[in-house]
C-alpha cells in the first residue's frame, strides 16, 4: 500500500515537472541562443586568430591574452576604466539618493523639479551627446559661458587630457542620475511611516532619522541600483565615440571602445574578442563584491 502511494506520487511529481518544463521551454531557448551560445562564442574566438589576406582561423590558445597584457593601450584603458568606474559610480548613487530624499519631502514645486531631473531620460543617447559638444564647445559653449560670467577663464573640456574624463562623467549624470532616482525614490516610499512617527515620539531629528531608518531601511535598492548602474557604466561607447574618440591622449579610451577600436578599426578580431572575456570578467568582479553587501544586510 506504501509503495503504491509513493509511485502515485513520483508519478505526479514528474507531471508537475514537465508542465513546468513546458513553460518554462521558450526562455531557456531564448537564453540558450541569445546569453550562453553567443558567450561561448567569443570565448572560443578570443582563444583563435584570423588572417584578413586568407581569411583562415587559427587555434593560438592564450596568445591574445598574453599580447593583450603587454600592450600599453590595452593597460592604459584598463585603468582609464577602473578610474572612471571609482569615479562615477558613486559620484551617481550619492547624487540620485540625495535627490530621491529631498524630493520625497513635502516642498513647494518638488513635481516640477522631480520633472526636470527625469527628463534626460527621455532624450536619446546620441543626441545628449550632440546636446553637451554644443555645451562643451571651447569658443561659444555654455559652459565657457557660465565660466565667463563668474570672472574664471575658458576650459577645452574635450580636448584637455586632464578634463576629458570629467566631462563625458558629467554628461552621462546627466542623462543617469533621473533614471536611478526613481528607483530610490520608490525604495524611500516604502518605508513604513510608523517608523518615523517613532522616531518623531523618541525626539529623533532629521539627521537621526536618515541614518538610523531611511539608510538602512533603502540598501536593497541601493544595492540594486549600484550594480546596475556599475555595469552601465561599464558599456558606456556613445559618448565617448562621438565626442573624444577616446582621445586626447586616451584620456577617455574606456574598454568598449577600445573593444570598438581594435574589432573595426583595427580588424584585430581575436585580441577585441578576448578584451570582451576580459571587460567581462572585470564587471563580474565588482559586481559580485557588491553582491556582497547585498548579503550583509540579510544576515
């Protein structure tokens, strides 16, 4: 009898498991064919080389990587990337938390101003771009403009190699910080109000409150939005085409582009193949740490 009822229930459990394999069918196909068949792809071609003459592949193993390694430009975007991504990151959490709190407070016109911090995201990567080379330009721009009007001398913003970096950072805030805003603004309003009516009836101020309940109530979505926005970041190609090319000196040559550069300037397929594994190995490293302060706060 027992063993009757256990077959009963194998047999229910295996048609359980096809119903939800059938189900789930077409997402494993779409992420066979579109994640893992692609990756494998350019693992494979990061380890070949190609003749653009004869057009022929050869196996060459860790060859790529090894030559990568020793070129100064692979190095140099390397830590272009590394600087840009300490750089930026934060730089865009901080802003779009600092924003999220003051426009989830009770102030005159805050719609209005709420507005006009999302409405970059309406605008078109390219044409953000077109929009800061006019703001950027070193004659007529904005900017220059601004500097003029407060007395302080005009900046070649994209042709110096100390400021470059700078300005693509603070286009691309521009564009970013609205967007990862929202998504904060949405963790604060989660919060539940009785917890600040606690803190109100212990004598808690503003500064308190902050600290000890909306930070630590709104690392999840921190957490969220630090890695989403880290791997962002880190494909950043249409700035940095349209207005620096990775120059002056390399000051912007980020590793996408460097991808960009060395797949269809340079017709290099397989060390561009192996910059990719490598870009995407870099990603997983730092977003596997910041998973980890996602696991922190669940202890």
């Amino acid at each position: 009898m027992t063993s009757t009822i256990a077959g009963r229930t194998r047999k229910v459990r295996r048609g359980y498991g096809r119903v939800a394999l059938a189900f789930l069918a077409p997402a494993i196909v779409v992420l066979v064919l579109v994640r893992l068949v692609p990756a494998a792809s350019a693992l494979y071609g990061s380890l070949t080389r190609s003749s653009l003459l004869t057009g022929d592949t050869r196996f060459v193993s860790w060859e790529n990587y090894a030559e990568l390694l020793g070129n100064p430009d692979f190095r140099g975007a390397v830590g272009v990337t590394v600087l840009f991504t300490l750089i930026i990151n934060p730089l865009q959490v901080a802003i779009a938390f600092a924003l999220a709190v003051l426009f989830t407070r009770r102030l005159a016109g805050v719609r209005w101003w709420r507005s006009l911090v999302i409405l970059p995201i309406a605008v078109p990567p390219a044409v953000s771009a077109v929009v800061w080379n006019v703001i950027y330009r070193p004659d007529d721009g904005l900017a220059n403009a601004v500097l003029g009007v407060l007395g302080l001398p005009p900046q070649p913003f994209l042709t110096s190699p100390d400021q470059a970096l700078a300005a693509i950072i603070v286009l691309l805030s521009w564009v970013g910080v609205g967007y990862w805003m929202l998504f904060l603004i949405a963790g604060i309003n989660d919060v539940p109000g009785e917890l600040y009516e606690a803190a109100a009836l212990d004598g808690a101020g503003p500064w308190r409150k902050f600290f000890h309940i909306t930070l630590p109530m709104c690392r999840r979505p921190l957490a969220f939005v630090l890695v989403a926005d880290t791997v962002s970041n880190l494909l950043v190609f249409g700035p940095v085409q349209m207005l620096t090319g990775g120059g002056p000196e390399g000051s912007t040559n980020l590793l996408m582009y460097d991808i960009y550069t060395r797949a269809y300037t340079l017709g290099d397929l397989g060390r561009a193949q192996a910059e990719v594994v490598v870009l995407v190995l870099l990603t997983v490293v730092i977003v596997a740490g910041q998973f980890r302060m996602l696991r922190g706060d669940e202890r």
